[in-house]
C-alpha cells in the first residue's frame, strides 16, 4: 500500500527514527555553534527521542491510537534541552492529528500533510520567541512542501522523499538566516537532528528492514537528582515508624482523554489506601505515585481505567534495613538517635509549607550552596546533562508546598520546566528564568518570605537580571565566533550575551572576562572554580583579581563544576 501507512508501520518508521538519530547523536553534537566540550543537541534530542521508543517498542498489538500515545507520552516527559522539547512538541502536535483522522487504521498523505503542520503550528506555540534559521524552520519548510505535494501525489513514499529533498535544501540555508552558523561554518544543529528523525522513519515507509533492539540503544540518562531532605541515610526512623511499606509507582494509558472527575476519583481512592500520593493527568496518561501496604490494589485500580505502563515497586522497609546495615557506622558517628528523635516524623505527614524551591546544579559545591540558601530540592544537572521534564515533574512532587518556584539555571532547560509546570497539576509552580548558576543563587537570596508568590517572582527575575555571568572552559574544534579566530584547546570565556575572551591561558581569560563585566555599579565579584581546578590555583587568581579591583568584594567558592574551570558572576 504505497498510498498508506498501517499502524505496525508507524511503529517501526517511529524505532527506526530514534535508531538513526542515536547513531548520529555526536555528528550534531559536533555542530554546535560554541565549540564546547559539553555540546548537546544531538544528546538532548536523542534521550527525547528514547523516551518514546521504548515506551513504543513495549507495544505488542500497535494499533494507530496506542503507537501515536506513545509517542507523544514518552517524548513529552522525556524532553530534554531546546531541542529536545521542541522535538517531543513536533511529535505532540503529529500524533494529535494522526489520531484524530484515522479511524480507518491507516494513515493517508492528505493526513500526513496535515500532520506536519499541526505539529509545525504546536511547536512554534510552545516558543516564547521564535528564531528562523533553526529547526522550527526546517520543519515549516517541510509542512509547507507537503501540503503542496500532497494535492497532486498519492504515493506516500514519493512525497515524503521530495519534502526530505526539501528539507536538506531548507536546512542548507541555515547559515543565511542566522549569521553565527554562518561565522561558524555550521548548519542549525537542530535542524541536522530533525532531518535525520525523518531520514531513519523513511527507510522503514519505503520497505527496508532494520533490526531494531531498543533495549541496545538504552542511555544512562537520569542525572542524579536527590531531595536536599534526603541526601543522608535516615538511620533515626524506625521501620516501625513506616505506616505504608511499599513506594508504588505507575502510569495509567487510557482509550480517551481522562476528565478531571476520573483523575480525582483515582486520587481520592488512592487516599483510602495510602499516602505520599502523587496523581496527575496528560490528556490519556495519568501518572501515579502513592506508599501503600498492598500495590497489587493500586495497580487493579489503575487497570480498571486503562492499562498500565512504568510499574515499579519498591519496599521501602526492606531498602530501609539494607541502608542502616550497609552505613550504621557511618549514622552512628554523625546522626546520633538521641539526637535526631524529635525530627523522626515522616515529611508525608508535615503540613504543607506556602513556598518550596527546585534548583538544577552543576557540582558539589554549588550544591551546597544552594542548600544554604535555602533551596529544598537539587536537580544535578546543568548543560553536561540537561534534566527531562520528567526529572522536573518528579521533582515539584517532592516539594511539600503549595508554590514551588523552580530555578533552570540554564537557557536550554527553561523550555523543560516550562513543561513540566504545564503537567504538574496538584500546585502552583513558578519558573523564574534563570539562565546560569549565579543569576539562579542571586534569585534565591532575594527571595523574601513576606512577600505573595507572584511579588517574589518579580524580585527573584528582577534580582537574576542584575547579575552578569560568564563560564570558563575550552575548544573542542577551531571555529570563528563573534569575529574571534578560535583553535582546539583555546581557552573561551561565554557571556550572557556572547563571547567574552579568547585565550590560551586559563587566568587571563579570566581577567579579560571579568574586565568587561565590571561597571560603575559593580559591588562583588565572585569567583566559582570547577572540580579540575586546585584550590591554590583559584586563590592565587582571587588574589590577582582583588588587586586589580580593590574597590570591590571579590569572594571564591567550590562549586565543584564538571567541564567549567570557573563561574564568574558581578553584580
């Protein structure tokens, strides 16, 4: 059937996709205009893309509905990056169309056609700003040659090939748009990864087979993240003191899009039985989290509204004694039982507190500081791993409040909080946009219990706006940036708004950096340095920088940053 696409071949065309993008994830690393060595696109938008695959290659009977909800499901929670939520956008809006018009269990070109621009038109709603040279505009260049293919071709192998032609042209004409790919001698790097998304389901539409294992293509991809409450081992809580003995965990995949009284049917049952209840809804997926002593009736619950994926159960009794076996020397010494009887009450049963704070971190250090200024739960994270919206939703869940602001720290995961602050049902979550550690440290100092949720977004915004940041690292190619001729191993200090310095030597892109960040209203210069950096090194730099500002407070800290030989901030 060349005019016609059957849902096991949607299901396969969606494997082969996600194979052909992991294949060639470090090639559109590679593109990445700013030659760091943390370049992540092609990462970003692969973990995106698995997230989905292995929910989709889980599926034994695809019919359209099944294969297009899993699509949508596992990208969306798995978004990672920019590019990686804007893919699981483009994805979202596709299967929304290819499951509303195919009752027939087939889809045709006419629905392909508008497929692709209904997951143009999703995308580009999901972006505050957005910028043509990027993969936004390599996809509207395709959904436009499709809508005008799909009036004359029947064929769907014949028209997607001519709208891929299309869109190899499209992309081609990047570096015209914007002119840092141009300087850079790159494509859109995004683009490059949507490209190859489309090539790899090709190969299966035109009847080429490929033996996908998506278990082969499994990343390590969850970044370490742990609740500030819960980074030591709770050595002071008796297993007595455990009322629900079993963490359930589950997601309930429906034939329709659950209402608002069904998700609060299952959440008041799940009240019945347990506690520690987390229950929210994405249109036919209900994701759900609850400690209860029989989970054989929450998932039987759960059943009876649809079937069931992500199943784990954890029995927290037992994980209990395998800690206090494994580090009872390590709690003896530094959480004494008689010290620590008063704080033995569970966090489920503590009222809820009016703000709680999420914050994604880049080391140890900055961890701590981050803990010190009173942030409740540390995403680890940052641009050498940008956490999934589902490591941002998981997070919201841990906060016992009723407004949890959430600080990204990073450009490139605003998109993913924003997310998850659309799933995240049960409370209020504020993204206040920062975009690098110090404008997240500076929010949090500003942050005034006094104040309502909203006049504490405005100071925190306004507060992470003063600052300005740069990060220290190196070059993994040579390239030419903002008029800078750039060699492999060059030393480049990165701005808010660009390039700072190009060096060879560590210190003086310092100097240089710092020099152009001072002004008139500068107060203090603080000094971050990585986990490759020695202490003495990172003294003996505070020194030549507090010489050379005498007038201003220049602080060092650990912040223990991977890639980064330091953070700067001056405010």
């Amino acid at each position: 059937m060349g005019n016609q696409i059957d849902a096991k071949k949607l299901q396969d065309a969606f494997l082969a996709a996600a194979n052909n993008l992991n294949v060639n994830k470090e090639y559109i690393n590679e593109l990445n205009v700013f030659p760091v060595p943390d370049g992540d696109t092609g990462t970003n938008m692969t973990m995106t893309i698995m997230s989905a695959a292995k929910e989709v290659a889980a599926i034994t009977d695809p019919t359209i509905e099944n294969v297009a909800k899993a699509m949508a499901s596992g990208s969306l929670r798995g978004a990672r990056g920019n590019s990686g939520v804007i893919l699981s956008q483009l994805i979202r809006g596709f299967t929304k169309e290819i499951r509303e018009n195919s009752e027939s269990g087939y889809i045709d070109g006419l629905t392909l056609a508008r497929a692709f621009n209904r997951a143009v038109e999703t995308a580009y709603k999901a972006v505050m700003k957005p910028k043509e040279g990027t993969i936004l505009t390599v996809a509207k260049g395709m959904a436009d040659r499709i809508t005008e293919v799909s009036v004359s071709e029947e064929d769907i192998v014949k028209m997607l090939s001519d709208v891929i032609a299309y869109g190899d042209e499209v992309l081609a004409k990047t570096p015209e748009m914007l002119p840092v790919l141009k300087e850079a001698g790159v494509v859109d790097s995004g683009g490059q990864g949507l490209m190859t998304v489309v090539k790899g389901a090709l190969s299966i539409v035109k009847g080429e087979k490929l033996d996908i294992n998506v278990k082969d293509l499994e990343l390590d991809v969850n970044p370490a993240a742990a609740p500030v409450s819960e980074r030591k081992s709770r050595g002071d809580i008796s297993t007595a003191e455990i009322k629900f003995g079993y963490c359930t965990e589950f997601m309930v995949n429906g034939d329709h899009e659950f209402t608002d009284e069904e998700v609060d049917g299952l959440r008041d049952w799940l009240n019945g039985v347990g506690d520690s209840i987390v229950c929210f809804s994405d249109e036919n997926v209900i994701k759900v989290h609850v400690h209860t002593n029989h989970p054989g009736d929450a998932f039987e619950k759960g059943l009876s509204m649809g079937y069931l994926s992500k199943m784990k159960v954890d029995n927290m009794r037992l994980e209990h004694n395998e800690v206090l076996i494994k580090d009872a020397s390590k709690i003896a010494a530094e959480e004494a039982p008689s010290k620590k009887d008063d704080k033995a009450e569970a966090v489920s049963n503590e009222p809820m507190k009016d703000f709680g704070f999420i914050s994604v971190s880049a080391g140890a250090g900055l961890t701590e500081i981050f803990k010190g200024v009173g942030v409740d739960y540390v995403i680890e994270g940052g641009q050498t791993m940008n956490p999934s919206t589902e490591d941002i939703i998981n997070a919201c869940e841990k906060v016992n409040a009723k407004t949890v602001f959430v600080l990204p720290n990073n450009k490139n995961i605003i998109l993913a909080a924003n997310q998850a602050k659309a799933i995240v049902e049960d409370k209020t979550i504020m993204v206040v946009p920062t975009k690098t550690i110090p404008q997240g440290i500076s929010a949090m100092i500003s942050f005034s219990p006094d104040m309502t949720a909203a006049e504490n977004f405005e100071a925190m915004k306004d507060a992470s706006e003063y600052v300005s940041s740069a990060e220290i690292t190196y070059a993994v190619r040579n390239t030419t940036i903002d008029g800078h001729a750039i060699e492999e191993n060059d030393i480049m200090a990165l701005g808010d708004e660009g390039l700072l310095s190009v060096q060879k030597d560590i210190g003086k892109a310092v100097e240089e950096a710092v020099s152009k960040m001072v002004n008139s209203e500068s107060e203090i210069i603080t000094i971050y340095y990585g986990l490759d950096v020695k202490e003495e090194d990172a003294e003996k730099l505070a020194g030549v920088i507090r010489k050379k500002y005498p007038s201003l407070e220049t602080e060092l800290q650990f912040g223990g940053q991977p890639i980064y030989y330091y953070f700067l901030s001056v405010e």
